[in-house]
C-alpha cells in the first residue's frame, strides 16, 4: 500500500452510466489513500476535468459525445505521469489493446467490486498492470511482428522498444495461464515486480504504436510533399 | 459487272454472276482466257507477218508398190531406192490438202502405194539473192514420207512413224543462191496403206524467218505442248500423291495421280515416244487406247467422292467397259475390223457415260466442282470429236490436235474440288478454334461466377452457423437463467444479494460466450489459462488452492470458437461441481501432451487433468450419473473422452482427453 503521509492520489472518472459512476465514485470516498477529483459524464467534461491534472483518469470507451480513445491520447500527451485505466464490460483484447496503444496502462472490469476495484488502482499507482492470458498471446505477436519489421527497415531498434527476454518470459507464462504469483515464483522475482514489467510493456506497445504512426505520417507526407 | 439493283428493288444476281465470286473461278476463267489470247494472238500474228507463199495446186502420181508382206519395213525400202524416172503420163494434177480416204476393201498385201508429189509451183516463187528456201508441210499422214530437193535427199528428221501418226515436214533448199533464181524443185514421196489411206497438207514456202514462226508454233503446240502437259500433270499427279501417302485415308489424292498418268500414257501418242521395237507396238497401242478409258474410270470414282448420290447401273458399267476394251486391246486375238469397231464404241460410250453421268450430278446437286469438272469434260469431249474428224480428213487437217490439252482443265477442275475441300476445311477449323476458344471462355467465365457463388454461400453458410450458435447459447444460458429470475422477483421470492449472484453469473456467462470469440488461435493452453483467469477467483473466494501445470501441447485443429465455447462450459462444470460439493482445499489443473501410438491416434492427444482433494461422490448416485453423462456426451461431441475416477472420502480426478488431429466422431 502507500506511504503514510503521502498525498492522496486524485482520481478521475469518466463513465456516462450513471449507476456505475455513482457506485465507483462511492467506493474511491470510502478509501482513504484516494480522493475524487471529479466524474464526467462525456467526452466534453471530462476534458475540463482533465486539466486538473489528475493522478488517475478511469475512463469508459463509449462515451456519448465520442470515443473514449481520444481523452486516452490528450491524458498521456498533456500528463506523462497520469495513469490511465479503460474501463470495459468485458476484457476483450480488441477494446483493451486498443486503449493500451493510445497510452492505457490498465484495464478494468465494470463489475468489480468496490474493493477490487481501489486494490487495482493502487497497483496500478505502484507501478504494475493488470492483464489477461489472450492480451498477453497479442503483446507477444504484436511485438514480434514490430521487431520483425524493425529488422526488416533496418532501423536501430532500442533496447527500449522491443521486448526483453524477461518481459518475454513474462506474457508467455501469462498466456499458459500461469497467475502472478507462480510467475513470480518460477522467475525468482517478486510479484510486485511482474506487475510492473507487464506496465512496462504496455508503455513499450504504447510508444511503438505511435513510433509506426509518426513513421506513417512521415511517409505519407513524404509522398504527399513528392 | 454489278448487276441493276432496280430502284423497284433488289434484284437477284444472275447465276454467273454469283459463280464469278468464287475464287476458283475467277482463276480458271483468267487461265483460259490467258491461253485463248495467246494462242489467238499467235496465229494471227504469226500468219500476219510471214509473207508465205502457200501452194494449193501439186502433181501426183500414185505407184504401187510390190510388197511380200506388206510392212512398213517394205515402204521404207521402197522408198529408199526410188525409180530413176516415173512416167509423165501418171502424173495428175491436184489441189492441196490432198486426202486419200481409208479403203476397208484394199486389204492385203497389194495394198501398198507410194504418192508421189511434184509442185510447179514452187518454181514460180523468185528466190533473192542470199535468201535460203525452206518448204513446209504442215501435216503429212499416213506413213514414212522422204523429200528431193533440187534432186537431192533431205535429211528428214523423224526416223520413227506410225501409221496413224501425223507429222510435219520441213524441207530446206540446199544453199543460199548467189543470184536471184527462180524457186526450186521438190519431190515428195508419201508410202501409206490403202487400207488406211492418207493426207497431206497445203505445201509453204518462204523464207526461214517467214516460216520460222509458223514451224515453230506447230511444233510448240503439237509437239512440245502435250508433253509440257504431259510433265505438269505427273508433277502435280506426284505433289497429290504425297499429299495421299500423308493421308491415306483419302483415296481422292491417289486418284488424281492416276488419272494423270492414264492420259499421260494417252497422250503418248501425239509424241514421237514409242516402244524400242516394233514388236511392241501391238501393246503399246492397246495400251495407249486403254489408258484413255482408265481415265475416264478415274475420273468416275474421284466425282463419286464430291456427290453423295451413287448411280448403281454406272458402277458396274464402267469397269466392265473398261476391262472390255483393254481385254479387246490386247494384241492376242487376230485384227478383226469388227472388233476394232467394238473397241472404238465401247471406249466411245465410256466417255459418253461418264461425261453426261457428271454433268447431270452437277447440275442436279447444284455443286460447283461438279460443274466446273463437268464442263471441262464436255469440253474435252468436244476436242475429241474435233480431233476424230481431223484424223478422219474431215475437217482440214492442217489445224492442231486439241485433245492432249483437253486435259489441263479437266485435271485443273479436279484440283481445283480438292483445294476447295483445302479451304473449307481451314475454314472450318479455324471457325472451329474460334468456338472452342468463345467456349471455353465463357466456361471459364462461368466457373468464376460459380466460384464466387460458392464462396459467397459459404460465407454466408459461416455466419449463419454462428449466429444460430450463439442464440442457441444464449437461450439455454443467459436466457433461461433471465427468465427464471424475473419470475422469482416478481413473485417476491428472491432477496437482492440471491439477484445479484443470477445477474453475476449471467454476466460471467456472457463474458464466458465473448471469450471463446476472442483470437485463441488453437491453443488449448490460452484457452485453459483464460478459464482459469476467469474463475480463479472464484476458487479463491472458496478458499480452494489451486496448482497449475501445463506443458507444450500442440495446436488442436479442430479447436474453433463453437468448440472453445463448449470445452470452457466442461471445464466450468468439473470447477463449479468441486466449488458445489467437493469442500475441497487443493485442486490441480494439469495439461499435457501425450504422443499417439498408431494411425489411429496420429498427433496424439491433449491430455487435462482437474483433481481435488474433496470428498469425492459415489458415482453410482443418481445426481452423479445424470452429470456424469452429460460431461460425457459433451466430450464425445468435441471427438474427445473423459474419464472420471472418484470415491467417497479419496477425491476426484477428472481425465479429459482431446485428440490433436480432427476428432473422432462416434
């Protein structure tokens, strides 16, 4: 958990339906170590809301004056130190990943109870994620298609970029259904430090994706400047 | 040449019009008009130029000759030492041509004579200074004639002859005069058989450049021509004939040939060709009027392969003809006029038969090679009947055998069917190309749209399958388990934590449907780690430990969404049942690969196995069975077998195996 005595965490919401924006706003009041900034009900509020630099921004995907992607993108461009988590009915690796690739570093299920729910942000504020076996089977493809094609352009990839043999290790043993904790046993590590490799990770997939869209925009500059 | 299109309307354009497009007669029309021209122009021009002095009047006295035999062996020797004088007083004046009939009734060995011929004339005719004299006969017939110049031999070029041979004569002054002179004198002398009879020609005189032409032309055309026919026709007859070895399934190019080589041998004997003896002469003869019938039998059978009308009395008339005049050719029975007569008739009526045979068909079938094959053997027929008159000092025998060129357009007509057939039958194949190559386009054209159809039915085929799956889904599930909770909560017996947990699990499910969509890509492995991601908690909150193994399995090809889906719900079933009853502390969850021994288990199988350590049930119980039996009907449906052991108070170890190839259906 947190230091004693550190600042409260501020946390955003931004969900349209009324029961669950009401009953999470409930739970992060009840918890002491975070305090509500405020919750939006669309696009346009939560936009408002977001320049007051909150710590955690949780946000649902359909929004009814948008998509909730591009608050995603304005948090982690505007707040590098924001920590953004999708809000999603069901996990589903598309909505997920899709969130991850604007700058997501977490994910959560609408039907977590209260407890859960402040238990993930405090994970997700000390510096893990969290992450299913089918998101981890699509990090790895997506990584290894991007290292190939790195290899491929022949441009020098950064160890930052792609994937570390542990980070490896790490989303194949997710994806055979191994739980943090046996993964943290078999890699001699701590669990908290398996958390934190896949919020690496996540970041990584993040900034790939807008590498290969500047890469894009300077190629279809290029061609339209041609 | 286009015919009045009336403005009243389109008038129909008059046959020979519409036979004038065809190439081919465009082509023998230019031919023949071609030869006509020249031949025309040459004689008109060659009797326009030569200033010929051209004698009609001659001398002649008639002196028999005594012969033991009656040979020409004898006339020749007679001929060779001629009287030193003959008596002024037989000599008579007549007028040229000079024409001895055949005398049927001066058979035997006295009928041999010698005409002699002087020609007052030709001392009438001025000889210049310096100009040689020639003297030309165009025609002479009947037998070996010898020639005195100014009372000296000529040299006569022709050493062979045959009775019925006609030839020319000319005879050159022997030296050019230094001064004018007055002509020259001539004696000719003509052996011939009475029997047979003879002829000579009016006689000319002039220069060699006056009469050069004409002597040349005669030649040409009397000599030269028929075996330059008699060459093209075997060339040809040789080109058809290998076109035949290519093919012999078509007889037609074979029966070209032979009707060519038939007249070539006819035409034998308008040549000076003859057999190395006379000896043979009797069958070189036979053979020389047989071939002609030969010919025309040929020429029967290469008509019979245009029409498809076969006249039953021809067929067995022409051989039988034919076989009769050569049988009555062969030189083995005793001359006999009657005999020759029958010869001459029955060759006659072949030729007649087939002639009038053809031009019928072609003008019943309306078929242009027939016509133009039929009028070229009218034609011929007509330089036939020609060429008998001529030969019977009918008509004046100074003019040209036409019959041995006769041939050219009957033999050009024949070509000329076979390279229609050519033609038509390129043309067919091309046309037929051009088909094959429009159906097989629209063929493949059609397999294409079917493709598509096909892939289309599919598609949709695929969805449809989904969709029905998934409402089945939804239906027994989500559906039921809603409906049943609505009632409960209308009728007020349901307390709001017992809705919660229906509402829980019916989310669960649904999250359970979206799983098995999501991209699992065969992996039995991802799809036990998803279940497990989802109901771990569950086993938590239970207060159940839970220890996972899995191991490299390979993909399962028969592992699709409708498959996951059904896998998950047995899976959820064994952890819900050990979560229900079980009370257990430990579960393991065990994946492995097991190789297959045998075709039978190619790929080997998937092997899960779920155990606890719980309280075990008695699988004779009847709740117990009911479970069982539906675990066990679901992994039989998705080709795999499950296996439970269990006992009261020992645990519970579930065994699910899954074939890695496509599964077996029972």
């Amino acid at each position: 958990m947190s230091e004693p005595g550190a600042k409260p965490c501020s946390v955003l919401i931004v969900e349209d339906d009324d029961n669950f924006r009401a009953a999470f706003a409930a739970a992060i009041e009840r918890a002491s170590e975070l305090t509500l900034l405020g919750a939006a009900a669309d696009l346009r509020g939560g936009r408002d809301l977001l320049r007051r630099q909150p710590d955690v921004l949780l946000v649902d995907l359909q929004l009814p004056d948008g998509n909730g992607t591009e608050l995603i993108r304005e948090a982690t461009r505007d707040n590098p130190d924001c920590d953004v988590m999708v809000v999603t009915v069901f996990g589903d690796e598309r909505h997920v990943l899709q969130s991850i690739e604007a700058g997501a570093t977490g994910y959560l299920l609408k039907d977590l109870p209260a407890e859960e729910l402040v238990r993930e942000i405090h994970v997700l504020r000390a510096g893990g994620s969290p992450i299913s076996p089918v998101i981890a089977r699509q990090l790895l493809s997506r990584f290894a298609v991007a290292g190939h094609l790195r290899a491929e352009a022949a441009t020098a990839a950064s160890s930052d970029d792609a994937l570390s043999p542990q980070e490896e290790r790490v989303l194949t043993l997710t994806a055979k259904g191994y739980s943090y904790d046996e993964i943290a046993g078999l890699m001699q590590l701590s669990r908290h430090t398996v958390q934190t490799y896949v919020k690496r990770m996540y970041r990584k997939l993040h900034v790939n994706s807008k590498l290969d869209a500047v890469a894009e925009a300077r190629r279809r500059r290029l061609i339209h400047e041609e | 040449m286009r015919s009045e299109a009336g403005s009243a309307g389109e008038r129909i354009p008059p046959r020979w019009f519409t036979l004038m497009r065809c190439w081919g007669a465009r082509v023998m029309v230019l031919l023949g008009a071609t030869l006509a021209a020249f031949v025309l122009g040459s004689v008109l021009f060659g009797t326009a130029l030569s200033p010929v002095t051209t004698l009609q009047q001659a001398e002649r006295c008639l002196l028999p000759v005594p012969s033991a035999k009656g040979t020409t062996d004898e006339l020749l020797e007679a001929l060779a030492n001629p009287p030193e004088v003959i008596d002024e007083s037989c000599w008579r004046a007549v007028a040229l041509p000079d024409v001895s009939p055949p005398d049927p009734g001066a058979s035997g060995i006295a009928s041999l004579t010698i005409a002699w011929y002087r020609f007052p004339g030709l001392a009438a005719i001025p000889r210049p200074a310096g100009e040689r004299l020639w003297m030309f006969l165009p025609r002479i017939v009947g037998g070996p004639a010898f020639a005195w110049v100014e009372g000296q031999a000529a040299p006569d070029e022709s050493q062979r002859y045959y009775i019925t041979s006609s030839r020319s004569m000319t005879v050159r002054a022997p030296g050019v005069p230094q001064v004018a002179t007055q002509g020259t004198t001539l004696l000719l002398a003509i052996g011939y058989d009475r029997e047979y009879g003879y002829s000579i020609s009016r006689l000319k005189a002039g220069t060699p450049e006056a009469l050069g032409y004409e002597i040349s032309l005669r030649r040409f055309l009397r000599e030269e021509l028929p075996v330059v026919s008699n060459f093209v026709l075997l060339s040809l007859g040789a080109l058809f004939f290998m076109f035949w070895l290519a093919r012999r399934q078509e007889a037609t190019h074979l029966l070209l040939p032979l009707a060519g080589i038939a007249w070539a041998i006819f035409n034998l004997r308008y040549s000076n060709v003859g057999p190395p003896d006379s000896n043979w002469y009797a069958w070189y003869d036979a053979a020389l009027r047989a071939a002609i019938n030969w010919g025309m039998w040929l020429i029967y059978l290469f008509v019979l392969r245009f029409d498809s009308y076969r006249s039953r009395t021809l067929e067995w008339l022409l051989p039988v003809l034919v076989l009769l005049v050569t049988a009555a050719q062969l030189p083995i029975y005793p001359a006999s006029d009657y005999l020759d007569g029958v010869v001459r008739l029955a060759s006659a009526l072949t030729g007649v038969a087939v002639t009038a045979y053809i031009t019928w068909r072609a003008w019943a079938s309306g078929r242009v090679e027939l016509k133009w094959i039929s009028a070229s053997l009218i034609f011929s027929s007509a330089c036939g009947v020609h060429d008998v008159l001529m030969q019977g000092r009918v008509i004046d025998p100074e003019g040209f055998y036409w019959l041995p060129l006769s041939i050219l357009p009957v033999y050009g007509s024949m070509m000329y069917a076979l390279l229609r057939r050519y033609v038509a039958a390129i043309n067919a194949a091309e046309r037929f190309n051009d088909d094959l190559k429009r159906q097989l386009a629209d063929q493949s054209h059609q397999l294409q749209l079917q493709h598509q159809r096909l892939r289309l039915a599919e598609n949709q085929q695929v969805l449809l399958e989904e969709r029905e799956r998934l409402m089945g889904d939804m239906h027994d599930g989500l559906g039921s388990a809603l409906t049943s909770t609505l009632v409960a909560v209308e009728q007020g017996t349901l307390r709001p934590e017992q809705i919660a947990a229906v509402l829980r699990d019916c989310v669960e499910d649904l999250r359970m449907v979206i799983d098995s969509l999501e991209p699992i890509g065969h992996d039995l492995e991802l799809l036990l780690a998803t279940i497990r991601h989802r109901l771990g908690s569950r086993l938590a909150a239970a207060g159940i430990e839970l220890q996972w193994h899995t191991s490299d399995v390979p993909r399962l090809e028969w592992l699709e969404s409708p498959q996951a889906l059904q896998l998950m719900r047995i899976v959820q079933e064994i952890l819900a049942n050990i979560v229900k009853h079980a009370r257990a502390r430990h579960v393991a969850i065990n994946v492995r690969h097991e190789a297959g021994a045998g075709i039978a288990t190619a790929g080997g199988e998937a092997v899960v196995v779920i155990s606890d350590d719980g309280a075990g049930f008695d699988a004779r119980s009847v709740r117990a069975g009911r479970g069982l039996r539906n675990l066990r009907s679901r992994s039989e449906l998705l080709g795999g077998s499950i296996r439970i052991d269990s006992r009261p108070g020992a645990g519970t170890r579930v065994e699910l195996r899954l074939p890695v190839r496509s599964p077996r259906r029972r």
